[in-house]
C-alpha cells in the first residue's frame, strides 16, 4: 500500500497530466482551425500516446474530492476541445468529398461527349518550321 505522505504527490501528477493532455487538445484545435490538417495528424499521435498513458495512471490511483473537481473541470475543457476539432474534422471531409465528387463529374463529362485529356503539345518553333524559298 503507498504511503499517505506520498498520496498527494500522486494525485497532482495524475492533474498534471490531465493539464498536458488539455495543452495538446488545444495545440490540435489551433491546427484544425488553421487548417492545418498535417499538424493536425502529427499531434494526434502524440495525444493518443498521453491519453494512454494517463489512463494507465488513472487507474492505479484515486482522487480526493478537490481532485476530482479539478479533474472534471479539465475533462470538461478536453472534451469541448476534442468536439470542435470533430466538428472541422466533418466540414474538413465534406469539402474533400465535394471536390472529388466535382472531379467525378467532370470527369464523367468527358468521357460522354468523347473528350480525351492528352498531355499538352510542346509549341511549334515557328522559325524552325519554316522552309527557306
């Protein structure tokens, strides 16, 4: 059993880490409403990581009721967070799904009137392909 002297130390690492996972959802929110989805991906890894990692930590130790408290207050934070990232996420699929729908179309169009895509022909040198009289 851990000693009750060492019990508080415990409980403020657990909120510490609860504090860094709110600091990374907010660096992921920045990047998602910036549009900067490869930011976005690269955090996310991360995140996984130290939410695991703090589920592990949650698991062996119990909060006091001031703890639980401030714990709850940060989830609130993380949670509201992780739902407008979501949200971009969604708008952020919807616009890709729209240009490659628009993309099909054209491409649809194309192929019904006969219109073939070829690569593009280098321009005639006009000097060169006139013949000396």
């Amino acid at each position: 059993m851990m000693e009750h002297g060492r019990e508080p130390n415990s409980q403020q690492a657990l909120l510490e880490g609860y504090e860094a996972l709110l600091s990374r959802t907010r660096l992921m929110l920045d990047s998602a409403r910036d549009a900067n989805w490869p930011a976005l991906v690269d955090q996310e890894s991360t995140y996984i990581m130290q939410a695991e990692q703090l589920a592990k930590l949650d698991a062996e130790h119990h909060l006091d009721a001031d703890h639980r408290a401030r714990k709850a207050g940060l989830l609130e934070q993380i949670l509201a967070n992780d739902l407008e990232i979501r949200e971009r996420l969604i708008e952020r699929r919807n616009e890709l799904g729209e240009l490659i729908g628009a993309s099909q179309r054209q491409r649809n169009l194309r192929d019904a009137y006969g219109v073939r895509e070829e690569a593009p022909t280098p321009p005639i040198d006009l000097h060169l392909s006139k013949r000396a009289p």
